[in-house]
C-alpha cells in the first residue's frame, strides 16, 4: 500500500532532535539526508554553525554522510564543499539511483543507513522503497520553492489519511 511507504520510521522536530549516540549504538554508519528545508531553509545558500556543528557530531561518532538533493549542482556544490562531505545533486528522488550511488560511495549497507529529510513523496518514499531506516523532520522553513508546494499539498492530504487510519500518531491536522 502507497501509505505505508510513505510512512517513516521516526519524526521528529529537526536534524537536531536526532541522537547521535542512538544512530552510532543501533550501528549506523552513514546517514543521507536531503538538504533544502532539512538542514537549511531552501533560500539560504550555507550551512549554519549549528548544521556545520551536527556534521562534525556525526564525523566523531564515525558516521559519515552523503546529501542527496533534487536540487542543481551549482546549490548543492555551494552548500556541501566547505563541510566536505559527499553530495548527489539532482537526485531525482524518490528514484533509487541517487540513494543507491550514496551508499555506493560510503561503502555501506543499507541497514546500516538513515534516509533524512523533510518530504514523504521525495526522501521518505525513496528511503522506504529500498528498505532504508527513514526520518522525517519538520520543514525548516514554512516556505518552498516553486516545485516544491504542490508536494507539500499532497503530502498534507497523506498525512490526514495516515492519522485518519491511525497509521501515525504525531501528525497534527492544523496546517
């Protein structure tokens, strides 16, 4: 069933909520994580000290990560070079090719992955249909770009469905 698949593993409230300590005890080794209203407001071109912070968390715990992004290079490229961490821009999630060269180039099994970000019908769809561990954050941001507000409409109407049949307990009906 498609809701299922759009399901996630885990919600939580952003990248910050994650505990890292957790991930490394449940032997994760790699994380992808989406990056435009994941890990920064989709208009703001660089990481933050609290993004470039989190990274530098995960590469202590020996976690590496790899951003997988529907985005252009020339964004991707801009955001991900001063973290130095891997990066897959223009993705086209929620098919599999992107993740599948993500765990390509960290060497890992998908069972020792976390798919992150903050869409059911890009990352956690994607995530799901490889049998990846998925999270979904809240957006960082109540805006998006242009191609990105018709998902968000379709992914409110999933949400309602979802909570409707009792599939999910953290979705609240208010937007």
């Amino acid at each position: 069933m498609l809701l299922q698949k759009l399901t996630p593993n885990e919600y939580v409230e952003s990248i910050f909520s994650i505990n890292i300590d957790e991930l490394r005890k449940r032997n994760i080794k790699a994380v992808i994580t989406d990056l435009d209203n994941t890990l920064v407001g989709w208009d703001t071109p660089d990481a933050t000290p609290e993004v470039m912070n989190w990274f530098k968390r995960l590469d202590e715990a020996g976690i590496q990560v790899t951003v997988v992004s529907n985005n252009n290079k020339a964004r991707v490229l801009h955001f991900c070079e001063p973290l130095q961490c891997h990066y897959i821009p223009a993705a086209r999630k929620p098919t599999n090719q992107a993740f599948k060269r993500a765990i390509a180039i960290m060497n890992v099994r998908i069972e020792a992955t976390v798919v992150i970000g903050d869409q059911l019908f890009t990352d956690v769809l994607g995530g799901n249909l490889l049998g990846f561990h998925t999270i979904l954050v809240v957006p960082v941001k109540n805006s998006d770009g242009f191609f990105t507000r018709f998902n968000r409409k379709m992914e409110r109407l999933a949400l309602h469905w979802m909570s409707k049949k009792g599939m999910i307990s953290w979705y609240n009906n208010k937007k």
